[in-house]
C-alpha cells in the first residue's frame, strides 16, 4: 500500500519529479537484484562511448562514503562500491558517479564534466524523483514481474504496473534458442502498451582472464573449479560451469558481500581441498572487484574472472541501438 501510494502522489504530481533537457538513461527493475543491470549498463557504454561522452551514475551500494563522488585514478571499491569501480576499471575514459539523490548527483556531474553528453542511470527505475528520458526496465526469463508478488511475499520492490513507465522492456537471461512461439507467449503476458518496445537477451560468457595479470585462458581445459561468487542469482553461471567443466565447489555470499580476512582464509583452506592438478579459482567481475585487495595475498593462486554480456535475440540489436541512439539525437534537433 505505502508503495502504491507512494507512486500515486507521483502520477499526480503531489510528489514532483524533475525532468532534465538532457539524454538522461534509466537501467532498472521492479524486482530486487538478479536481472543482468550491471551486463546491460556495459552493454550501453560500449554501445555509445565511440560516438558520446559518457557518464554513469549509480547509488554505491556498500561504500563506505556518503554523498557525491567522482570516481579518479586513485579510488576504490570500498570508496564507490563494486558495480561503479567495475565500471571505471573496464571503461577509464567514461565519468564514473556516485550519489545517493539522483536528483542532486546529476547537476553535480554536469557541473564537474561540462562536457558529457549522455548520462546512464544504474538501477534508478524506482527512484521517481528524476524523471528519466529513456527508462529501460529488466525483468528475468525465469521470474518475469508479471508472475512475482512485492516483498515479503516476492521479490518486487515496486507494483508491477510501474512497468507501464518503461518504454523499452527487455526479457534477460533467456534460453539462446527461445522459440518464436514462447516469445510471443511472454510479450503478450507483459501486456505492453502500445509505445513500449519489447527485447529478449541471453547470457554470453566471454574469455576467461586472470584477476591480476589479465592473462587469457581456455576455461574447458581445467577440471576442477572454485567458485567464489557473491550475486543475487547465482544459477545461470553454475549451469554454465556445468556445461564446462568437470565439477565444481562454490563458495557463496551475500550480494555485494565485502570480503574479509576470515573469507580469504576459507577460500585458500577450499582451494587445497581439491586434489585436481588442473584446478583454478573462478569468480565474477563483481566480486574481482572486491578481492582486488588481496592481490598479494593471492598472487601465487590461479584465480580468474568469467566476464558476462547481455546478447539480444532475434537479430534486433541493430533496432536496440538505433532505438537508444534515436533518443540521443532527438536532443540535437
């Protein structure tokens, strides 16, 4: 009810939500974590960065800072949080924010990089006080919205008709091959209206690099894995490995889990468990980011990063980019 009613006083405008004359981008969800934001934030900034200025704006979810932040050569993890320091190491040229307000962190982004051109916005769906130009809303294959009931009962942290402000949905970690039939099936469950487009993606896992060296290696020639994971939804990368390998242990934590002293000396004791020759230590860039810190403690063990991106279905990523790159230009006109 408190939700619902929150989202009234903004359709009628008791509560205001300010509209910037600028290419604002919104990545969010209805539910809480687990839809593939951070993939899709990556995704956007590969998409635009060669022909934008680039700036990315998110909370910092478990730094130990307050306020607005710009991230710089000399920040860390703990100072902006693991997605935005993801962000900035993947991407150096791209203006990496933090700020808790959305309202305040954007004027302050403008006044420090005059020059930017387009801003993304990581997982401000629900935060209505910014009224976004583009709001691009995820919802899982295997947990659509339309099937899931608002906490504590589900996993929504906003009703489901606050899908209705989207005007692009996209259908994440889908099956590869999703069939014709089952993707009709599902946007005519979404009920979209009528200005709202919908996508479907799945999952593409990319090679695998050594946390500190960067080095390549073929996944499929070890063994035996470790898994070091600290995400919402583990699942889709179990199954990967799987498919890959020839067993693996995991060693799971809390979403956006700061890792510790304790944790470092579990995950040496699980590693000298497996007698394999051919083992190696996996973990996702999310959590690469948080061990970092241990770069000496860790230098003599084989510990590697599977990197993911989100790949659209049904060959309409030419529509997705002319879509996104449409709202850009209409600023120019």
């Amino acid at each position: 009810m408190l939700v619902w009613l929150r989202n009234w006083l903004f359709d009628k405008n008791i509560l205001k939500s300010a509209a910037f004359n600028f290419p604002v981008i919104c990545v969010g969800n209805l539910a809480v974590g687990g839809t593939g934001k951070t993939p899709m934030v990556e995704y956007l900034i590969r998409l635009l960065k060669e022909d934008y200025v680039v700036a990315t704006i998110s909370r910092g979810y478990k730094r130990k800072t307050k306020g607005f932040g710009i991230a710089n050569k000399n920040t860390t993890a703990l100072e902006i949080g693991d997605e935005p320091m993801q962000f900035h190491q993947k991407f150096p040229d791209v203006s990496v924010a933090v700020g808790e307000e959305r309202l305040v962190a954007i004027p302050h982004l403008l006044q420090e990089r005059p020059n930017t051109q387009v801003i993304i916005l990581d997982d401000a769906f629900q935060h209505r006080s910014v009224k976004a130009g583009l709001n691009i809303l995820l919802t899982e294959y295997k947990d659509l919205y339309t099937r899931d009931f608002i906490l504590p009962g589900g996993d929504l942290r906003d009703v489901r008709s606050s899908a209705k402000r989207a005007q692009i949905v996209i259908v994440t970690k889908c099956n590869p091959d999703l069939s014709v039939n089952e993707r009709d099936a599902i946007v005519d469950e979404l009920n979209l209206q009528p200005a709202q487009s919908a996508y479907f993606s799945s999952i593409l896992y990319g090679r695998t690099y050594h946390l500190f060296s960067k080095e390549l290696i073929t996944l499929s020639n070890y063994t035996d894995v470790l898994l070091i994971c600290g995400i919402a939804n583990p699942k889709p990368l179990k199954d990967f490995l799987t498919s890959q390998v020839h067993s693996y242990d995991m060693l799971r934590y809390p979403d956006h889990h700061i890792f510790d002293s304790d944790d470092l000396l579990d995950i040496k004791k699980q590693f000298e468990k497996i007698k394999s020759e051919k083992k190696i230590i996996i973990t996702t860039e999310k959590d690469g980011v948080r061990l970092q810190k241990f770069e000496q403690e860790l230098a003599t063990y084989p510990i590697y990063v599977l990197p993911i991106e989100p790949v659209f279905l049904f060959d309409k990523a030419p529509e997705f980019s002319r879509q996104v790159t449409g709202f850009i230009t209409s600023f120019n006109k």
